[in-house]
C-alpha cells in the first residue's frame, strides 16, 4: 500500500499540489491511524493533511476520486437461461449437454487468464488488472501516445498470449466455448483501455502541460486562439513567478556586497590585523524604475495585453512601475491594472483607447506634455509596438528626447525584423535613439526582454 500511496503523491503533484517530502510523511502517519476502510475518511485526511490553499483542495478532490475509482470489468453478454433452453429442447438434447460437459472439462485445462475470464470473477479481475499495471510500470506513462503501448505491456503481463493459444484450440474444438472467451477477452481489452487512460490523466498531466506551455512559449501572440488565452494568462503569470525568485533573491544575498581588504586592515591595525571589524565594498544599485508604453490598436491589441500583465506581475522586483496605453492618442492605465482583474481592466482599456488607428507621433507628443518629468536617470522606458504610424507625422525628436533622459530605452516589437522599414513602418528611424532593440513576437521572447531588463538594475 505505501508504494499506492507514493503513487498518488506523484498524480497529486502532477495534479498542481504543492506537495513535499514532509508532508507526504505527515500524511502517511494520519493514514496509517485513519485506515484505508473508509473512503471518505481517508479523503479528508489526505485534504487536512496536503492542501494549503481552496484550489489546492478542489484539485487534491478530484485527483483521490479518479485515483481511487478504478474502471469495473467490463461484463459479458449473459446466456440464454435454463428455461428457453428447455422450450426449445429436441431429441438431440442429451448430446448437447453431452458437449456441455466436454466443454466443462476443457475449461479446466485453460489458462489461468482463461479461466478467470469464463468465470466472471469482478474481484478477481480487478485485482489482476491492477498487479499487472503495477508490473508494467503503468505509473511512468506520460504521453497519449504511449496508450497503445501501455495496454499491450499490461495485457501482455496478465498472461494474454497463453489466452490467444486457449482460443485457438478452443476455436477447432468447441466453438460454443470459444465465442464466451472471446467476448470476455474483448471487455478485457476494454477495461485495459479505460485503467490507462486514467494513468495517463493521473500521471501525464504534468508532461502534458509542460509540452502545451512550451508549444504556447513559442507560438506567436498575435495568433492565440480564444481558448487559449486563459492558457497563456497561466503562462505569463508562471514567468513572472520565474523572473521574480531569479531576480530577488540575488538582491538580498548580496546586500553587503565584498570584503575590502585594506580598510579592513586598517581599520583593525590597533588589534594587530586581528579583523574585529571588517569593512564591505558597497556597490550603488539604482531603484528600478520602469515606464512602460504600449499600443492597443488592433493589430497588437492581444500582444500588449500579455505585455502589460506581465509588467504588473513583478511589483516584488520592480517596486515603481508605471504603463500608458495609446491607439491615437495616449493615458496612463496603471490604476486600472492595479485595481481590477485582466480581464476587467483590457475591456476598460481597450473601451477607452483599444482598437483605434494607431497614431505614434500624437502619443508621444501627449507623454511629453503631460509626464515626461516622470523619467529619471534611472528609469528603464519600454515601448512595445509595431511602429506603424499611418504615415502620420512620428515625431522621432521626442523619442529622441526619451531616450536622453532615461537609462535606457527599450523597443519591443511584435512584427518579424523583415517586416521593419516596409510600408508605414517606422522602426528604423526609431531604432537610432533607441539602446535597445528586439523582436517579441511570442512568450519565450518576452521573457527574455523582461529579464534583461530586470537583470540591469541588479
């Protein structure tokens, strides 16, 4: 039972249960003095004792439920009964029941599978079924693909090419038998399939994340589907969460900074280079400081919402952070992200700016007139988007006058490099006064932008 138990603390992880060694013990000792006679006992103990959180108790539920509840054997088609058989009775009778004997007879030179089969022992089955699993490692599967093989490894370990040779000789020899064992077989393979695709959605479903949240990692963001934009909300939120344990922890470790040798030896000379006091270097890191612009309009619209939940997710890294939103002309949208949910706060933006022609010269020259005070020699301005202003005026001498004035001045953009310069695009008169420069096109490479950002502060 404890290797059971170990199982289910795999599937419970794999299920999103933040799940340590310790508290796999603690659980163990609560089980070892609850039993496993009652269910639903067992199942509150295992909710007392693992999760921590309400969507943690709700995920912890649903994974003791498809843990525990195994597929039932799949029943064969019933016989006619002893009274139809009698209505119908001939002269003949007697010699078939002559063969019904044989048949009893041959039933006992079967294989154990074979035997078990006509029999129509549940338990017995169930329990064969799960020894099995258990000898064919169904714990390790992963992939939907792997179904097919998983089910053969197991049939393969209750003994089915024994069953094969039984319906072989059955088949020359008493066909009546032969179609019982066949049918029984076919409910096997049945509930084989079913026993494995509950493995799988167990102990596949981290992989299967995994391998969705890499495949969202590089598709392009302007080409989410509708139902995967709560996937990539996920996603975003789980780099954020990635970025900030890289970039916070450093910070605090290196608070004193390094040992500087010669004022700590003389500032100890009165004790004889005893070092009673010790003397640090000191690096001066600015407060980081971001401004983040990003357009609306409707051809990145998606790309910037991404942008934008992923810049008010690092409030533990980058303490003063401040984001504007601008189709045709440009307003500060922090409080709104602050304040409310994503999909809240897009729908206030996008009502209010969203979906507008874009107009880069008109923006800039609103940033100017009403926070251009606001950037410091410390401050990081990131602008996200396609630098496509209709051919209207792009006032690049205030974009010159931007970078000027703050640290650094970071362009990110959504559309392929040989996309820049072509059209209304005015990406290469804006990347002379910009320090940076980067396509960011999908996830994986706005968290690259974030993070070199993030990291020049530390």
């Amino acid at each position: 039972m404890r290797e059971n138990l170990h199982r289910f603390f795999r599937a419970a992880r794999g299920a999103g249960v933040r799940l340590s060694p310790a508290e796999s013990i603690d659980a163990m000792r609560a089980v070892s003095k609850v039993g496993f006679t009652d269910r639903t006992v067992l199942r509150d103990t295992f909710l007392l004792t693992l999760a921590k959180t309400q969507d943690e108790k709700k995920a912890l539920g649903a994974c003791f439920d498809l843990f525990f509840d195994q597929p039932e054997p799949s029943q064969p088609p019933p016989e006619d009964s002893e009274t139809d058989k009698s209505d119908t009775q001939d002269p003949g009778a007697a010699s078939d029941t002559q063969g019904d004997a044989d048949g009893g007879d041959q039933a006992q030179d079967l294989g154990q599978l074979a035997q078990m089969l006509l029999s129509q022992d549940r338990n017995a089955m169930a329990a064969a079924i799960a020894n099995a699993s258990n000898a064919a490692y169904l714990s390790d599967i992963r992939y939907f693909t792997q179904r097919g093989i998983f089910s053969g490894r197991v049939l393969d370990q209750m003994g089915i090419q024994r069953l094969r040779d039984d319906l072989d000789a059955l088949t020359a020899t008493n066909p009546a038998l032969a179609e019982r064992l066949q049918a029984a077989l076919d409910g096997l393979r049945d509930t084989v399939r079913e026993t494995v695709s509950q493995a799988l959605m167990l102990y596949g479903r981290e992989e299967a994340e995994n391998l969705r949240n890499e495949i969202l990692r590089n598709a392009p963001l302007s080409r989410i589907e509708p139902r995967q934009v709560a996937q990539m909300r996920v996603l975003i939120r789980q780099i954020a969460r990635r970025l900030r344990e890289r970039y916070s922890k450093p910070r605090k470790r290196q608070r004193r900074g390094h040992l500087d040798v010669r004022r700590t030896i003389r500032r100890n000379a009165a004790w004889g280079g005893v070092p009673f006091l010790t003397a640090w270097k000191r690096r001066h890191r600015d407060k980081p400081k971001i401004i983040a612009l990003c357009d609306v309009s409707g051809s990145v619209a998606r790309v910037s919402d991404f942008f934008l939940l992923l810049i008010h997710s690092l409030h533990e890294v980058v303490s003063d952070v401040r984001s504007f939103a601008f189709s045709g002309h440009l307003i500060e949208v922090s409080d709104i992200l602050e304040s409310k949910s994503p999909e809240e706060a897009m729908a206030e933006i996008m009502s209010k700016v969203g979906f507008g022609s874009s107009d880069y010269g008109n923006s800039f020259a609103d940033f100017e007139h009403e926070w251009m005070n606001a950037i410091t020699p410390q401050t990081t301005v990131i602008i996200l988007g396609d630098a496509r202003s209709n051919n209207l005026d792009p006032r690049a001498d205030i974009l010159r006058r931007i970078g000027e004035r703050s640290k650094r001045l970071v362009w990110l953009n959504p559309e392929g490099r040989m996309a820049w310069g072509w059209g209304d695009s005015e990406m290469p008169r804006y990347s002379t006064f910009c320090t940076v420069v980067r396509q960011c096109a999908t996830a994986q490479q706005l968290e690259r932008a974030v993070s070199d950002i993030v990291a020049s502060y530390q």
